[in-house]
C-alpha cells in the first residue's frame, strides 16, 4: 500500500494545473478485494477520459505506449525519474491513442481518508511514521526528501509500537533487541578483568584453549602476540569469582599469573566521567523535585546548601591519596614488605638467565653457570637475600616538594604530586601522611605552605608552563653514628627554592626572597626544639620540567640571627651553600646539586658489603664509576692503593676532593667528565699489561688529558713503578659502578668487558630494568669468528635487553664476565624500591 501512496504523493506533487483546467468524466476505479493497510496485487486505472497537453506530464509515466496502465510500482518508478516537463507532442500522441485520463485529486483523495499518509498532510497516526525503510531510497533516492514518511536509513528508524523493528532492517534480523544487547554488554564490562603474566608467545586462540582445558567460563578473551596481558570478559560476578579462584597464583612457564583490574583508557575515562556527571545531575535533580527547600538558621532559604562540600569530595575521589603513591607499602608490616621486595628480586635474576641463554650463539657450549641455573631453581647466582634499613621511618636525607594547586583546584598546596603528568594528574597533596619524610622536613613544609599562599606570585602550572614558584627541595644532614643506630639527630638542613623568573623584575623577586627568608627563619627558630637551617637557596630554571641541569645558577640567601643555631652554633661570616653529613665516621661535604644516597644509615651497609665482595688490598686499584661526592671510594680508600672516581657533575667533584682532605684521605684521585669518555685513557694509564685489543686502545674523544692531570693528587708506590715510570701500577684492578637509573653508557661497558686486567666488577643498582641490559653485555658469550657489523635499523624499537643482545654480537671476541652472588639492600623502605648489589667475575 505505500508504494500505491508514495505514488499519489508524488503525481499530486507533479501536478501544475488547476481543477477547472482538469476535464474528468470518470472517478478512478479501484478493484475491492485487498484492503487499503496492504500492497494490492495490482491496480488497474482505467480512465477514458482526453487529456489536455499541459495534463500530460502527470500521467505519461502512469501509462505505456498502448495506453494500458502501469502497475503501481513502475508507476512510482518512472515517477521518480521522469523530467517535469515532458514532451508535449509526444505526451498528446499518447493520450490521444487512448483517450485515458486519471483524475489525480480523488485518488489523493481517497487514499487520505483510508490511511492519511500524505506527504503533505500529516499522518493519522504518527506512531508509525518512520518505523518502516523506505525502499526507494536504497535503490535509487527518494524524492520525498525529509516529507516521506518512510525512514530514511537506519539511523532515522524507529521502533514499532508493538516493540518490533522493520524485518529488512539490521536491527530487525538479530535475534536480539537493541536494549538486551546493551544490558548484556554493560554487565560484561563489570565484570572485565586483566590477566597479567601470560607468555608473550601465546596468541589469543592459545589462551582460550588455556582456559577451556582449566574450566575457566568466561564470556570473552583477547590477547595480542608480544604482549603478557589479556583481557578476559565475564557474565556475572559468580563466573569472576570461580575464575579467580583457578587462575589467580597459577604457575604458567615460571610465573604466576594474576587477575587484576582493567584501567579504562583515556577516552573510556571520559565517557565515564561523563555518564557519571549526567547521572549525578539527575538524581540531583530527582532528588530536588518534591523536596522541602532547606532552611538556613537565619530563616532563609538556600537550595544549594551542603552541595557545594558534596561537590568538593566528588573532586577528590578521582585521585589516590598520597601515601598510595609516595609509600604505596605502608600499609604493610616491614617484614611484609621485604618479602615482597625479594621476589621481585629473584624473578629479576631469574630474567638475567633467560636473556643471557636466549642471546648465546647457537652451536655454542653454556656457561658453566648458565648451565646450573636450572639446579638453582632458574637463578643465574647466589641470592643472598635482603638486608633491611637501620632506620624505617623518616630516613631520607633529600625531597623534593613540588609546589602547585590542590585536588580541589584552588588551593595552593607544598608536596607530593598525586600522578603523573602524562595520566592528566596535576594535584599536589600534603606529605604529612608519608613515614618516609622527617619531622624537620615537615615543619618547613608547612611553613613555606603558609608563605607561598600569601605570596601574589603564580605557582607553576604544568598546563601551559607558566607560573613563578615551581618547587622545594630539603636536604638534610645527620650527627656521626654507627649505621645501627636508629634515629640520629638531624644537625644540618638545607632549603632550595627552585624558581622560574621568566616576566618577573629581579626587583620584586628579590623582595619576595626577603620575605620568603622571614618566615622560614621565624619557622627554625619558633619551634621546639628549634629547627636546623643551615643554608637558603634560590634555583632559578627556566625547562618545562622540573628536573633542572646541574648548572642551572644558584643563589644563596643571607639568613640573619641564625649564627647560633649554624653547625656548631659558632658564627659564620660567609652565606653557606653546603651541608654535611656521615657515613660510618667519614664526614661528607654536600653541594645543593650532588648526589648522596638518600639512606645514610642504610648507605654504610650498602659499601660495607660492596667492599667486602670487591676483594680489596694494598695492591688494589678501585675505579669509582659514577662515584658522586666520592662517598663509596672515600669509604673504602684505606683498604687499596688507590682509587680513582669518574662523576659528569663538576660541583660533586669538587666536593669529593674536598671531602678527601676533610677525612685526610690522599690516595684519591677525581675527575670530573662522562665515564664513557675518561674510563679508557684511565685504565691504560694505570693497568700493567694494557688493554686487551687494539679497538680498546684507541684515543677516545670529547675530554682532554692534559686537563685530567691537573686535577691528580699524586701517589706512587715504589713497588709498582715500573722503568722509572713515577705513575703508580697495579696488578688487581676492581671496579665498583654506581649508575643512575638509566644504567651504564654501552661505552663504559664496551670497554670495561675489552680490558682484560679488569678481573672483578661490583655493581650496584636502584633500576632493575638497567641492571639487566647492562648484565647481558658483560656476561653474553661470544662466538669466535668475525666480528658481526651492527646494522643501521633506524626504525627498530626493541626492549633495552634487545639492543644489548645486538651490541655483544659486535664486540670483538673477549672473556664474559660471570655472575658470582647478589643481594639486595632495603634504602627505601614503604616503597617498591630497592637496591641491588652484584659481583661479577672472569
């Protein structure tokens, strides 16, 4: 039927002449057995009645050349296609052989009393408009434009009023409904967990199968080659809770797979966000309607009252609290929390093995100790296990405090940051809850909290990096005592403002340091017990983050009426720009820049054990790499012959040779450059036998030796001169390493691993990560042959352990070193981290 009035429709339309100008003798004849809800089988109009010329063009495309009429649907067809204006010699031949005329208005007529589906009237029942595909539209367009009252498309469809759909539409041929399908969806999405520790090799359909063979049900499962999650889809909280029960803890290839939550992606958190906002904003709104308006308890009335808090801790529940981020094991016993460190020790040690037997040639014998990892239950060495902290709670000696606005976005906050920027988190919280900060460090929060919201300079924001004041680092130094003893006095404190005086006049910032000095002087000497402050200092950096050079300038602020509570508590007549601090009975010397393990009691037992497994004597030579203030070669300098510390950071070299004279120590030798650029020249000058190739002899570039010279405090021993040489020579030379987080430069390893005198190798390691791809390349066998070029892959993106793997194959052939023991030290107790301590040897 609404091909029959879709063609009514458009013959109306198409008609331009009025009624008189019709001349219709005869209604349209219509054939009765087919109701008017239904397409007719057919429906022949017979008219006999002449046309005029200028009527032609209505009913040319309604007849064929013999005058018979069409059926409906070439009716509409040719309707749809035909030109408005026909041509009328042809139109007055046709109609003249026939003598047939339709008289347009009745039908119209007609069809609107039995269904009203018009195109320009408006329909009888609106309920089904649209709830049908027009079929025009998809072979060919429709006319009708917006007037058809079919839809156009499945996004124009609608629902039927008896809750069905078009049968020829998608969503009619499902089996199930729209709305099902969206419950069905979202209750799996409550129910979606993630299942880290997969083998990386393992495709999607293996991982089914895994799970079929352990009875797991679940509703779906994806996993991606080279990745060791999945992510595993349930139907309800009772097929999750049996899951886990089978898979959480479930040794697979040397690990243990774990169930845990999904973290929805960006654009997931968003869609979350804003669903939660909407669902927020009508139950507010629900709740609103019908309810008594709130009473003030001056009588008047206030809608809003006790909204605004609620939308306060709405703002705040995104976040984690800071001691989730800063100590995120503190809520664990320390005994805990050392157990937990020492298996993520062993699984480490247990990666080393993996890495090394996957990089070792084939047709190639293993290492003896490769070889009995699998005695050792897949460890490579001997796992001492962990030394705990002397010292639990407040132990570190430096923080830094980043200085910015609070969760709610509007207070100015000194502390922690809650996230990271790159997950969108930019709130700062207070450090009050966190074990690992001191009292002191504190105390000097709060008061510079205090100074910079009174202060009218902006803080640092990250969004567009701007703002004045960016952050606050306290260091701190202890009284001398045994690394047991718990809770030494802090003596020393050291304050740096790190500021950005970009559009600031140098005079009012000057004016805002004088205030700044006020408070904190006022804040050291108010308390009790008063406070150590024993120097003030302004970092000016201008980068986006924080992290600024070593050679950014400094600026150290006069702090006047402190002279008593200084050191000692005898007068100064300098600004200080140091502090001191102790391991063991060795005194250290600290520039605002330097680095100092953070632990000092927990340090001592640190090198303690280092020298003890170094194997040090008078014939000793021990290389410092990355030695800092010089706190590991000062410590251990009375047990060898000599020893020579390599640090890139010119102001801690200088505080490492004054560090040697403050503690009398004149066997040490510091220099300041890259490791990667001095180390080869130094092993050369000081080995007897030299190194063990010509590629390890040759010159290396970026630090002249003429400039190391200067900087040497001579020592010559008459039992290693050799030819009247004054240099001194060693037999035994050892070298302890102490990288930042990013490990040793492939260079520095490159060339410790060629220097064949180089029998011992210490390494000490806060990165994991770092301390495996540098392992690999000391330990990796390599097979005797030509030396393999490494080739220039400028797209290749492996893991740190690939690259190193591909460094070794261009080593020339030299001896591995081979992994002897290993043990971990707690440093930073309520977190994840910790040091690690390996012996090397060959």
């Amino acid at each position: 039927m609404h091909q029959l009035e879709s063609f009514c429709a458009i013959a109306s339309q198409n008609n331009t002449g009025t009624a008189e100008d019709r001349v219709v003798e005869e209604p349209l004849k219509v054939p009765v057995g087919e109701p008017m809800g239904f397409e007719p089988k057919s429906a022949v109009v017979e008219l006999p009645v002449p046309l005029k010329p200028e009527d032609a063009v209505s009913t040319a495309a309604g007849v064929d050349g013999k005058g018979k009429a069409l059926p409906p649907e070439d009716l509409l067809q040719q309707a749809a296609v035909s030109p408005v204006v026909a041509d009328e010699s042809q139109s007055v031949e046709s109609a003249a052989d026939d003598d047939e005329v339709v008289k347009v208005d009745e039908v119209v007529d007609s069809a609107a009393k039995d269904d009203g589906d018009v195109a320009d009237k408006p329909p009888a029942n609106p309920a089904i408009a649209k709830t049908s595909l027009c079929s025009y539209f998809r072979k060919k367009g429709c006319n009708h434009g917006e007037n058809c009252k079919f839809a156009h498309g499945e996004s124009e469809l609608q629902q039927r009023p008896d809750g069905s759909w078009d049968p020829t539409s998608e969503r009619g041929k499902k089996k199930e409904d729209k709305v099902s399908t969206e419950e069905q969806s979202s209750e799996e999405s409550r129910y979606r967990k993630c299942l880290v520790n997969i083998p990386m090799n393992w495709s999607q359909q293996k991982l089914k199968s895994f799970l079929d063979e352990k009875g797991v049900t679940y509703s779906s499962a994806q996993k991606r080659k080279s990745m060791k999650v999945g992510f595993l889809g349930f139907r309800n909280q009772e097929e999750l809770t049996k899951s886990a029960e089978i898979l959480d803890g479930m040794p697979v290839a040397n690990k243990r797979l774990k169930l845990a939550d999904v973290l929805p992606r960006e654009w997931e958190r968003k869609a979350i966000g804003v669903t939660e906002a909407a669902l927020a904003g009508d139950k507010e709104e629900k709740d609103n309607d019908g309810a008594d308006t709130v009473m003030a308890e001056d009588g008047s009335g206030n809608e809003n009252d006790g909204k605004e808090d609620d939308n306060e801790n709405k703002a705040l529940e995104p976040y984690r609290s800071v001691t989730q981020v800063v100590t995120p094991l503190a809520h664990l016993s320390y005994e805990d929390q050392l157990a937990k460190k020492k298996e993520e020790i062993i699984q480490v040690l247990k990666r080393l093995a993996r890495n090394i037997r996957k990089g070792c040639p084939s047709g190639m014998l293993l290492p003896d100790w490769l070889a009995a990892a699998k005695d050792r239950e897949g460890l490579p060495c001997e796992f001492e296990g962990i030394l705990p902290s002397p010292v639990v709670d407040g132990y570190r000696n430096k923080c830094e405090f980043a200085i910015g606005l609070g969760p709610d976005g509007k207070q100015r906050v000194v502390g922690f940051q809650l996230g990271s920027f790159r997950e969108g988190i930019n709130a700062i919280a207070e450090p009050g809850e966190c074990r690992n900060v001191s009292s002191v460090a504190l105390n000097f929060v709060a008061a510079f909290q205090t100074f910079i919201r009174a202060s009218k300079l902006p803080v640092w924001d990250k969004k567009d990096n701007t703002g004045f004041w960016r952050m606050l680092t306290i260091r701190e130094g202890r009284e001398p005592g045994s690394a047991d003893e718990i809770g030494k006095e802090i003596a020393e404190v050291m304050l740096i403002v790190q500021v950005c005086p970009t559009g600031v006049p140098e005079d009012r910032a000057t004016e805002e340091y004088s205030k700044m000095a006020e408070v904190l002087i006022e804040a050291a000497t108010t308390a009790t017990p008063q406070l150590p402050l024993t120097a003030l200092l302004v970092q000016e950096h201008v980068g986006v983050s924080n992290s600024a050079p070593a050679d950014c300038p400094l600026r150290a602020l006069p702090l006047p009426g402190l002279d008593e509570i200084r050191n000692t508590g005898k007068p100064v007549d300098e600004v200080l720009g140091h502090i001191h601090d102790y391991i063991g009975l060795s005194k250290f010397r600290i520039s605002p820049t330097a680095f100092f393990q953070v632990n000092s009691a927990g340090a001592e037992k640190l090198y303690s054990l280092a020298g003890v497994w170094a194997g040090l004597g008078p014939d000793t030579l021990l290389f410092d790499v990355c030695c800092g203030t010089g706190a590991i070669g000062l410590t251990l300098a009375k047990r060898v012959g000599m020893v020579v510390g390599i640090e890139m950071n010119a102001s801690a070299v200088a505080d490492a040779q004054l560090n040697a004279d403050l503690n009398g120590i004149t066997n040490c030798r510091f220099i300041a450059g890259k490791a990667e650029d001095v180390i080869g020249n130094l092993l050369r000058e000081y080995a007897i036998d030299g190194p063990v190739s010509q590629k390890a002899s040759e010159p290396e570039t970026g630090k002249s030796e003429a400039s190391n010279e200067e900087q040497v405090s001579t020592l010559v021993s008459p039992a290693n001169q050799q030819n009247g040489d004054s240099r001194p020579r060693f037999n035994n030379i050892v070298a302890i390493v102490d990288p930042p987080r990013v490990g040793l430069h492939h260079v520095v390893l490159r060339t410790l691993r060629l220097h064949k005198q180089l029998r011992r190798l210490v390494y000490i390691s806060c990165n994991p990560d770092s301390l495996l791809a540098n392992a690999v390349e000391l330990c990796m066998p390599i097979k005797e042959g030509p030396v393999e070029k490494q080739k220039q892959r400028g797209g290749f993106r492996g893991s740190n352990l690939g690259h190193a793997r591909r460094r070794v194959k261009t080593l020339p052939p030299s001896e591995p070193f081979r992994p002897v023991k290993a043990c971990a030290v707690d440093l930073f107790p309520h977190t994840k981290h910790c040091e690690m301590v390996m012996l090397f040897e060959r």
